[in-house]
C-alpha cells in the first residue's frame, strides 16, 4: 500500500518551499498537486505579461511581475476546469482591478481583443456559457504543474 504524501514533501518536490508558507501558499488546499499547478501557472502568466506588456490588462496601469495577479476573464470560481488555467482567460491583472474594482471587465474585454485579436473575448464567453456541457477532467495535476513549471523557467 503507497503512503500518502505530505503536502510539504509534494511542495518540495515540485519546487516550491516550504519554511515562509506551507500549505497556505496553495489557492486550492483540498487537492495539493492542483494548488501547485496553480502556483506554477499562475507564476507564468504574471512573468508573461510582466516581460510581454508590463501593465495590468484591465486599467492599463503599468505593473511589475511582483504587482500582477493572475486574473481570470471568466470567473474562476465557477469557468471549469477549461478555462481555469487557460492562458488566454487568465491574464496579468493589477490587485486593485481583480479583487475590488466591479467594472474591470470592461477594459478586460477590450484588451484581450487588442492583445490576442479581434473575437477572443466573445470566444471566451462563448466557452464559459457552455462550461457545464464540456467535461475536462484531469488525470494528472502533477503533469501539469510541472508543464506550467517548464513555461515559466522558460521566460
């Protein structure tokens, strides 16, 4: 019988460390290896459009790698898991605009089509509409948090 792994063993194994946060570094703490996929993802997105753009995509402030959040078009609390770590739903977005500003949608909106082209916001839309009828499931978190680990070495 495997022995269940310790989150802190599954941190250290994937890169991350342990002594400043531990388990509360991981957004999704139920299922540890989706927290630090997350992580790694969420790292990447933040240094791409730190390095691509270098300004949050809701307000156009400009914004350093250390002052993006990684921000979702399509509401991460309910997108599903296809547009949960879609790069082009998630974006380098300023704290200010992803928590507390209730119009950032609107620059948001506009700017992914500026960024990415003309019908990627309605694209987006279009996807979160039909979430429910779109089953992804995923086998393998780890596999994924080590391929978002490998994009942001990368950059």
């Amino acid at each position: 019988m495997k022995k269940k792994q310790s989150v802190n063993s599954l941190m250290k194994e994937y890169g991350l460390s342990t002594w400043k946060s531990g388990r509360n570094a991981l957004r999704y703490k139920s299922i540890p290896l989706k927290g630090i996929a997350w992580y790694w993802f969420a790292k990447y997105i933040r240094l791409r459009d730190a390095q691509t753009w270098g300004k949050c995509i809701s307000c156009g402030k400009p914004k350093t790698f250390e002052e993006l959040d990684a921000g979702h078009f399509a509401p991460a609390r309910d997108c599903g898991l296809g547009l949960l770590m879609d790069a082009l739903n998630v974006n380098g977005e300023c704290f200010y605009c992803n928590q507390w500003n209730p119009t950032h949608l609107w620059g948001y909106e506009k700017n992914l089509d500026i960024r990415y082209g003309t019908g990627i916001a309605e694209s987006l839309k279009k996807r979160y509409e039909n979430r429910n009828q779109i089953i992804n499931k995923v086998s393998d978190w780890g596999k994924l948090a080590l391929y978002w680990k490998k994009k942001f070495e990368e950059l």
